[in-house]
C-alpha cells in the first residue's frame, strides 16, 4: 500500500453474493493484497446481527505488528454497509472511518429498527446513485443524514457494483484516499 492507505488496516465488508471477481471490492484487493476481506457463512441471507457478529470479529481477529496498532478502515458495499454500520455504532474501537457504498435500504430488509438514527462514531462517507434499485439515493441522502456521513451522489451508476462497469473505480480509489486523510488528521487532532 502507498502513501496515507499505509496508515491503516483495510477491511472490505461485501454485499449480499460476496463481491465477484469483476467487482471494484475484489478488484481494490487486487491492487492492495493487504486490503482484507470479511467472510459471510452465508452470502444469500441477510443477517443483521449475524453479519455484524463477523464484522465484529474479524475487526478483532488480525494481531498488529509493532507496538502502536493501525487503526482500521471499512469498505463496504450494499448489505455489508448495513452490517459495518451495526458493528461500529455499537463498539467504534479501532474504527478510524467507514466508506460506504451504495447501501442496501434497511426497510428492505426490516433492519431498520436495529440501526443508528444518530451520528456515527467515526467519519464516514456514503456513496450513492441516482438510479440504484437497492435503495434511491433520497433514502441513501436520508441515512446519510442520520449518520452525519458525507453523501456523494455517484449519478447514475446502478447498484455501484460489477454491472457498473466501474473497472477498478478510480474516482471510488480518490474517495477512500479522501476518507483515510481526514481520519488522518482527527488522529492527530485528538492527540
């Protein structure tokens, strides 16, 4: 990993079906192999508490070296976003930031109940689209409002994902390096 991406762990938390080996997720572990993904027992079924529980432990699961741990950095997708946000408003340890991408809508899957309306804990950005079938980005707008993320509205680029045909999704690359500085800065701000 280069530059300020160096400064953090990278937790890839997919969507619903895991990230195929076309989607941008997959294809960013591909440029950064250190970039870790987070398993689901079951891609096909949407868990809440379930996909939470392991967002939980794999944020637990990788001993850092040295003596000062790197905090991390999660990017989800779609469901895996849901499942990021639960984890993080319950226990933001170790949460340096979270970027969000084109989240599922929780009344879809009636987890709404079980997620935050207020800030989150950490910065987060939330990227939407103005034509995504899983959640329209007012909704995605709303959410992002409840979470005090910042919402970049992406145009129309479907559910951001393989079908997107986003390629390694450069401009997705320049919001995450956007992310990781100014998670950057609050660390030395609070110190």
């Amino acid at each position: 990993m280069d530059g300020v991406l160096s400064q953090f762990r990278v937790l890839i938390a997919p969507g619903l079906h895991g990230s195929g080996p076309e989607h941008w997720q997959s294809r960013w572990q591909r440029l950064f192999p250190a970039f870790e993904r987070i398993e689901q027992d079951d891609w096909d079924v949407p868990d809440l508490p379930r996909w939470s529980a392991r967002v939980d432990r794999q944020r637990r699961a990788v001993v850092n070296t040295g003596d000062h741990p790197r905090p991390l950095l999660i990017v989800a997708h779609s469901f895996g976003s849901l499942a990021a946000v639960h984890s993080v408003a319950r226990d933001p340890a170790g949460v340096a930031g979270l970027l969000l991408v084109a989240p599922a809508d929780p009344d879809k899957f009636n987890v709404a109940a079980l997620l935050p309306k207020q800030a989150l804990p950490v910065p987060s950005v939330m990227v939407g689209s103005t034509d995504d079938p899983w959640m329209a980005a007012p909704r995605a707008e709303l959410w992002a409002r409840h979470w005090h993320s910042r919402f970049i509205n992406g145009g129309p680029l479907g559910h951001i994902n393989a079908e997107s045909g986003l390629g390694d999704w450069p401009e997705g690359l320049e919001i995450l390096y956007f992310l990781a500085e100014k998670a950057q800065n609050n660390a030395l701000t609070a110190h």
